[in-house]
C-alpha cells in the first residue's frame, strides 16, 4: 500500500511540474546570460543576493552616454575611497574621448564579465560590478578592501639574524613578499579556485627553468580534483592533497616565512599559497628539510653544523628517552650502573605506580601545561607555564606520586621537543614517545629497537608528492650531504637537491667554487 502512495505522489509531482510555465523557474545563477536592461539585471541581482543588508547597489547616470547604470558591491570587501574618487566620480561628472567598450576610469584592472556565476563570484571577492543600460555584460573592477592586519614577524618560526616579516592572510601580500625576495621572470604563478560552497584561491609559485614539470601537473591534479566546501586554512588543503594522511609526519612544510619560502622555491620545489591563510605549503619535502632552519644559512658553517646534529639527538631525546627509562627501569636493570641503580630504588620505593603510569601521568600533565600555555594570553601563558610546572611537578614528588628522576625524564624531552625548528615535525615527535612508552613497558630494550625499525620502515616507505621521504638517506645521494645534516660551506654548496629532481642542476655557483672543482 506504501508503494502505491509513493507512485501516486510521484506521478502527482511529475504532472505539476509539468504544468508550471517555463518563465515561473526560480532564476539559476551560472545559466543564464545578463539581460540588456538594466531594471532586470538589478531584480535578478537582488533575487541571487536576498538577505544580504551589506548588499550595496548605487544607481546613477553614465554621463559618458546619458544612460542609467548601477554599481554594486558588498560594503565590508570595498575601498570606498577608491570606488568614491576613482570609479563614481570619473562616471558621474568626467566625459573623456575613450573608445568604444571603454570606461573613464582610473583602475589598474578591469574586466569584462557576462554571466552571472561570473558576477556573483566577483561581488563575493571584493570587486565591484558595473551594469549599464542597453549592455549585455557588465564590468568587475578590483576595488578590493577588506580589513587586514599589518605585516608582522611570525609568531611560531623566529629567526635571530633573518628577516622579521611573516605572511598575513591576503594572497596577493605574500606573493608579494616572495617576489621581494625572487624578483625574476621565471617566478611563475598558477591560480586555481576551489571549494562548492565558497570558492579559495590557491596560487601555485614556481621557478619555470628549475621545478620539474611533473610535481607540478601531480600537484595541480590533486587541487583540482578536490571536491568540498570550502577550504579554510593550510592544514585543511594539505590533509587533502598529502601522500599519506595516516602518518603521523607532514609530507609538506608550512612556513610563515617569505624568505623560507623563497629558499625552498630556489632549490626547485613549488610553493601554495592560499587566500585567507597567513602560512604557505612547500613541496616537496624530505625529512632532512624539517631539521633545517632559515637561520643556518646566517651564521658560520661549523655553528651550523653542529645546531644541526643537536636537533637530530634532541629529535631521539624527545622521542625514546622516557621509553628508555621505563624498559631499563622495568626489565633491563643491567645496564644501570649499580650506585645509580640503588638511588633510582631510594626515589621509586615511595611510588606506588609502576614506571609506565609514572611517565604517563607526567607527561599527560606536560601536554597539558603545554596546552594551556598556547591558548592563554601571552603574559598568562607564561606564568601558567613555569610555575605551575615546577609547583605540580614538586608537589607530586613531594606526594609520592613520581620520583625525582621522572621529573628529570619528562623535563629533559620537553627541551628537546622545543628545538625542533619546525612545530609539525616538533608534534609528531612528542607523540611518537607514547607508544614507545608502552611497548618498552612490555619488552623492554628489545621492544625499543622493534618500534625504531618499524618507524624506520615507515619513514621509507613514505612519499612527499610521489618523491622518497628520506631521501638523501635512502636512496642514497651524498652530493645532497652538503646541506643536510651537516651543513658545509655555501661556496661549496653549488649543486641543487638531487631528491628534488630540478631541471636545472647547478646553481649560479661562484668563482671560488669553480675554481675549487677545477
């Protein structure tokens, strides 16, 4: 009997859609083309933007032709002094000798536009649009003026010797910022706008005599086979488009840097930039590449060199000291010297809890201050941040609940997370000691070494953009030693990363250099 009813009321609809005349279907921006008259292109436009009070439409005589027109633009997205002195004003009171499809206007860009997809995306954008009496397009003029803050040194990526400016969150400010740095005819930019629901612009940056074409057309395919809402942010767009979302390690930098991001357009990769975000994406990208930082390249060589190798013993501190302390303490008493042994006994004979649970609550806690830290106001943050580190951890040794050394343990892998130059990588080491934690508590020294090959393992397997993530570790490329974990010096350093395959192999290497390979 349902079925009969759902037949019923579908026949019903057929018929009554059936008898609706063509000219009663609600208006569909995107398929229909502007009208000649100026009355039914502003009905229409009011019908596409209903319920939009910032929705501003200034109507006025074109005195360049004695007819109507009417300009519009949303208030909020506007230079109203640019639309005041450059586009009213030169309409409404100027006659200049133009030719014919030519506008008295005093802007550096304008364009001709005659759908209304067309229209609608240029009003959401920030341009204004020009209808006028008797035509069948109207005119998007870049107008655009939202707020945006001013330029400021990044907050997370500091840097001593170099620049302090950062990105900010309007894409045509950090392409700037980059063109500061490669003011060349080979920077090239590729635009792209995706999202259903709002449209994001993503600019692909580039050297043209150097990227390899193919991460380019990889890339490309990736942005626009993507089909979403909106993409809001840097993280969103790279968990779309990385290799592996599953691994706990970024397959792309994202930088604050315009002079990060310049470095790594030199050496060949490609740089996205996405509207309404104040950070870049760079790809693509090896492990080697998150150790490094834009400072290195500021100071002496050897200073360089050895900033470099503490990063790589703080990334293990980080990730297998607490892991280490739990199987020596819990299996592996051996390889505990014995004076240092018996103090370790004297400080656990109070703690009721076995080693793992120790260094889980301590560190659960650490996250926690850590978190905390961040989300408060700066000078809160800091106070939140050191003493309540040393008043939580000196009540809970003073309770029982943790021994000394723990304090130590935990203590000491915090340091160590905070040199990591890059906050990502930085992330997912602090979460890679959790599991080592727990394995070490179950085999001890044996299960340390099994959870190392098989990070290891997965750190070979894994792709930035289709390249290998180790490289120039596995495969392996020795020229690429010179400004990896080591850093030689830059006269030295004339050939660009093999891993990243650039068409241009030699950088425009000095004399000293050359003369040194003859």
């Amino acid at each position: 009997m349902s079925f009969v009813r759902r037949l019923f009321r579908w026949t019903n609809r057929i018929f009554i859609q059936a008898a609706v005349p063509e000219q009663n279907i609600p208006f569909a921006p995107g398929s229909n083309s502007l009208h000649t008259t100026l009355t039914e292109n502003v009905k229409l436009l009011q019908t596409l933007f209903n319920k939009t009070p910032d929705l501003v439409v200034r109507t006025f005589t074109y005195k360049q032709t004695d007819s109507q027109a009417a300009l519009v633009y949303l208030s909020g997205l506007v230079d109203k002094n640019a639309i005041n002195n450059n586009v009213l004003r030169q309409l409404m009171f100027h006659q200049a000798d133009t030719t014919e499809g030519e506008l008295p206007v005093t802007l550096g860009l304008m364009s001709t536009i005659a759908t209304w997809e067309q229209i609608e995306t240029s009003i959401l954008h920030g341009y204004s649009v020009l209808f006028i009496d008797g035509l069948p397009h109207a005119y998007a003029m870049d107008t655009q003026g939202w707020p945006q803050r001013a330029i400021t040194d990044s907050q997370i990526e500091a840097s001593l010797k170099g620049a302090h400016q950062g990105f900010v969150e309007t894409d045509a400010q950090n392409i700037a910022l980059i063109r500061r740095y490669i003011s060349s005819t080979e920077l090239k930019i590729k635009e792209y706008y995706i999202g259903q629901r709002a449209k994001s612009k993503v600019s692909l940056l580039y050297l043209e005599d150097v990227a390899l074409p193919e991460f380019l057309q990889e890339l490309e395919k990736r942005i626009t086979a993507l089909n979403v809402d909106c993409i809001l942010n840097t993280g969103e767009l790279a968990e779309y488009i990385e290799d592996n979302s599953f691994s706990l390690f970024p397959q792309f930098i994202t930088t604050e840097r315009p002079d990060t991001a310049a470095s790594q357009i030199l050496q060949g990769r490609i740089c996205v930039v996405l509207d309404r975000s104040s950070s870049v994406l760079v790809a693509p990208m090896n492990l080697v590449s998150f150790f490094q930082g834009i400072d290195d390249y500021s100071m002496r060589w050897p200073v360089a060199t050895f900033l470099r190798l503490l990063r790589i013993l703080a990334c293990f501190v980080a990730a297998f000291l607490p892991g280490i302390y739990i199987a020596c303490i819990s299996f592996n008493h051996e390889v505990i010297p014995l004076d240092l042994i018996l103090s370790i006994g004297e400080f656990r004979a109070v703690v009721p809890y076995p080693p793992l649970i120790e260094a889980l609550i301590m560190e659960i806690m650490l996250e926690m201050l850590r978190e905390a830290g961040i989300r408060l106001p700066a000078p809160v943050g800091q106070t939140v941040g050191i003493v309540g580190g040393i008043v939580i951890g000196q009540a809970a040794v003073q309770a029982g609940i943790v021994s000394n050394l723990m304090v130590v343990i935990v203590a000491s892998t915090a340091v160590a997370s905070f040199i990591l130059p890059n906050y990502d990588m930085a992330s997912s080491i602090r979460l890679i000691r959790f599991p080592m934690m727990i394995i070490a508590s179950i085999f001890g020294i044996v299960g340390i070494v099994a959870g190392y090959m098989v990070l290891i393992a997965h750190l070979i397997n894994l792709k930035s953009l289709g390249q290998s993530y180790t490289s120039p570790l596995a495969p392996l490329r020795l020229e690429d030693w010179k400004d990896g974990f080591v850093r030689l010096p830059l006269w030295k350093m004339i050939m660009r990363p093999q891993s990243v395959r650039t068409l241009q192999k030699k950088k425009m290497s000095s004399k000293r250099a050359e003369g040194d390979d003859s």
